[in-house]
C-alpha cells in the first residue's frame, strides 16, 4: 500500500507565565521520545482530550500498549491555561433555536457527564485541584446587552434547564461588585484550578500508559502503521488519535472545518483581608459575560481575581512578552472597573493560550481513515468537552455503543471555512463584527 505523508506547519510554543501552572509545585523530569518506540495506539496531545482517551483504552483495552505524545509538558497547553469552567448549561448557544432542542440538550447531557466524570477521578485519586461546584453566571453590565440575558433565560426556560435569574442588587451582594445589571446563575457548573486538575489527571493515569513529554510530532508517516516522527525518535503504531485541539489544523488535521484563537488572560495576587473586606468578602465564584464576546471573570477560592476579556485570531498562535505586557493592561482596566475599592491591588500572572473553534461552534469527532481518529474543537469549552468526548472516541474505536456516544454522533460536523489569506481577511472581520455592543461588557 501507498504511504502517504505529512509534515507539521507549526509547533506549540506557549509562554511560561501561566498563573496556574507555575503557583504548582516543581515537576520532575520529563520521559522524551528516544528512539524507536511501537505502540497499538498512539495519541497526539496530551491535554484532557488526549488524556481521557488513553485513561478509556486502559480500561477497554488493558493490554495495549499506549503511547501518548505531547509537544511540551503534559497538560500545560490549553488544557492548563484556560479559565477553569466546567460548564453545565453551555456558553455556546449554538442548537437553541427553534427546531435545534435535540442538538442542544444532547449537549447538555454531555456536559453533566463530564463534570461527572471528573468529580468522580477527582475523589477517587484525591486531586486538590479546588473542585468547587458553586455554579456559574451570565452577566450583563452594559444595558445594550440585557437583551443577551434574557436571551438565555428564555432558552433554559424553554428547555427545562436549571437557572435562577438576579437583579442588580442579588448579583451586588454574591460578587462583591455593582457592575453587573442582570444576570442568569446555573447551578451545575464547576470552577477548578485548571492547571491542577490536568496535572493531577496525568499523574494518576494508569501505568500501562506511556507519556511522552517536549516530543513534538514534527511528521506524520500514514498507513496500515502509523509513523510519527519527533526530533529523537519515531513511534509506531497500529492506531492513531489526534487530541491536539487548538493544533489540530497544524497537524494537517480538519484545515476547512476548525481554526486557532488565541486568548489571553491575568491572575492577580491574592487579595488581603482589609481588600476582601472591601468588596463584602464573596465566596467564590466565576461571570461568563452574556456578550459572546465579554469577559471571563472569576474570584477564586484563594481570594485571586481572574480577567479574560481578550479573545483574537492570531496566526503567530504564541504571544511575546511585549504581546502580553499590551494585554495586560487591558485586563487591569477591566478589574479596576469592576472593583474601583480595590486600587491597590497588582497582577501577578500575565499568559497566553490556544483554543480551536468551529464557524458552527459544533466540535470535530469521529474517524478520519481506518485507523486515525480525531476528537476537538471545543470552541472554548474543553475541560469537559475534551474529557468527555476524549474518552467516547475510544468507545466510538472499539463500538462500544451509549446513550453518550449516541449524542456526540449526532451532532453536526464542523462547519467549512476557507484557506488563507481568505481565513484571515473572514476570521478579522467575524471577531470584529461579533465585539459590536461590547461596551462595559469588555
């Protein structure tokens, strides 16, 4: 047979100045890739996707030999970096009108699955990772965008879906801000130390899995064996899984239907006691702004603020210290005007990350030939996406048939987009058109 081969457009290269993983502690040497290595099944990334999926072929398959590569440290890509929501009721919409309830609730169910599944290895291999289902909200703070409130009120309503609405004032006394005029709370969500949760997820992976760290795939040999070439070595293997997610077009993996975004986000110092004085001392908690395009906010369990509210197409993927020292200032204007008591109070953590999104915001899953599979593009949502749907893609491999599986099936496929330079000139143009009515929502 014909082989046919392929080779990586671009590396991950993230910063190193992501609050999450580096308020860890210190981690030991990383296992390369050295020399030739022969595996049943080989996957690409390993982030929560990557990671579920070689947790479940554990479990379906004992005696495989698993492989699993990562271009840089295990789970210290998106996985690590993003703003540590495992969401319920989804922030994307996508499946909420009229007509498109299945696809939405088979979402939904997707989604408590998730939170299930991990609130389940959190317990069982006591992962301190600040697991807290506390619920999570949508807000509003500019009035142009009550509208988008409501909008989601209406939606949880019309599908039976938990939710509480609140006034100005009952949002004041929860948040420990006035900013926000309205707002919808689900109750279902989780907020977690990203970084901790993935870490404690690779760490507790059976031993029968091997993790190859800073062995960046750089070509991909296709067959009935599968070659990936690193630097230092080739793994061989009979089955592949692609779990890379925001690096899944680089790889060669679903170019017209997935694209990279890269956001940016700060963590703050933990506030002192005077500061959480100041602002009523909330509990935890975490605001999805109910623009699409607004901030991310959370109050953390330790009394840390988190700002996200730069979201960009971004072809570099990877960010410069002068990229984030920009973005930076951006996020202290958003905390300072939500929480004008606290002046004082400093930036601790400045990083960058990669999603992958979709046109349609539905995911990537399923079979790319007899024995490469892919499962991603979570569109912002890929703790429980990825854990969720990283573990069915292995049951969808094997045939192992499930209500689950059944849900992610049937989901639309990605919609198309276009190759450069007509991806750039669209993906431009859509970000800028979607950040019409931010306002204070920003």
């Amino acid at each position: 047979m014909t082989r046919s081969a392929m080779n990586v457009s671009m590396l991950p290269a993230d910063d190193t100045t992501c609050g999450w993983i580096n308020s860890l502690p210190a981690r030991r040497e990383p296992k390369r890739l050295k020399g030739d290595v022969t595996a049943d099944w080989a996957i690409v990334g390993a982030g929560f996707t990557g990671l579920a999926a070689a947790r479940r072929l554990t479990e379906l398959s004992p005696d495989a030999r698993v492989v699993v590569l990562d271009a840089q440290r295990a789970g210290e890509s998106a996985s690590g970096r993003n703003s540590g929501f495992i969401v319920d009721v989804s922030t994307s919409r996508a499946g909420t009108r009229e007509g498109e309830e299945a696809i939405y609730l088979a979402k939904h169910r997707l989604n408590l699955a998730a939170i299930s599944a991990l609130e389940r290895l959190v317990q069982e291999h006591g992962i301190d990772c600040q697991w807290r289902q506390i619920g999570k909200y949508h807000c509003a703070a500019d009035e142009a965008n009550l509208g988008e409130v409501e909008a989601i009120a209406g939606f949880c309503r019309r599908l039976g879906l938990e939710y509480q609405e609140l006034d100005r004032a009952a949002l004041t006394q929860r948040l420990g801000t006035d900013y926000y005029l309205k707002g919808v709370f689900t109750p279902r969500a989780v907020m977690v130390q990203p970084g901790a949760l993935v870490r404690g997820l690779f760490e507790s992976l059976p031993d029968s899995v091997t993790v190859l760290e800073e062995s960046p795939v750089t070509g991909i040999e296709y067959g009935p064996t599968i070659r990936l070439h690193s630097a230092d070595g080739v793994v061989s293997t009979r089955n592949l899984i692609f779990a890379a997610n925001g690096f899944l077009p680089s790889l060669g993996v679903q170019r017209r239907r997935l694209m990279p975004m890269t956001l940016t986000a700060s963590l703050t110092r933990s506030l002192t006691q005077a500061e959480r004085q100041a602002i009523g001392e909330p509990s935890d908690w975490g605001v999805l702004a109910a623009h699409g395009m607004g901030a991310t906010v959370r109050y953390t369990e330790d009394h840390r603020i988190l700002m996200r509210n730069t979201a960009e197409y971004w072809p570099r993927l990877s960010m410069t210290a002068e990229d984030l020292k920009k973005r930076r200032v951006i996020h202290l204007d958003a905390i300072r005007a939500r929480f004008p008591a606290l002046e004082k109070l400093a930036i601790e953590y400045t990083w960058s990350g990669v999603v992958c999104v979709s046109s349609n915001l539905m995911p990537s899953f399923g079979r790319l030939s007899d024995n490469v599979y892919v499962s991603g593009g979570y569109n912002g949502s890929g703790v429980g996406g990825g854990t969720i749907r990283g573990s069915l893609i292995v049951d969808y491999a094997f045939d192992h048939d499930s209500e689950l599986l059944e849900d992610v099936v049937t989901c639309p496929r990605p919609g198309w987009i276009p190759p450069r330079p007509f991806l750039d000139l669209g993906a431009l143009w859509r970000l800028r058109r979607a950040s019409v009515g931010l306002g204070r929502d920003l």
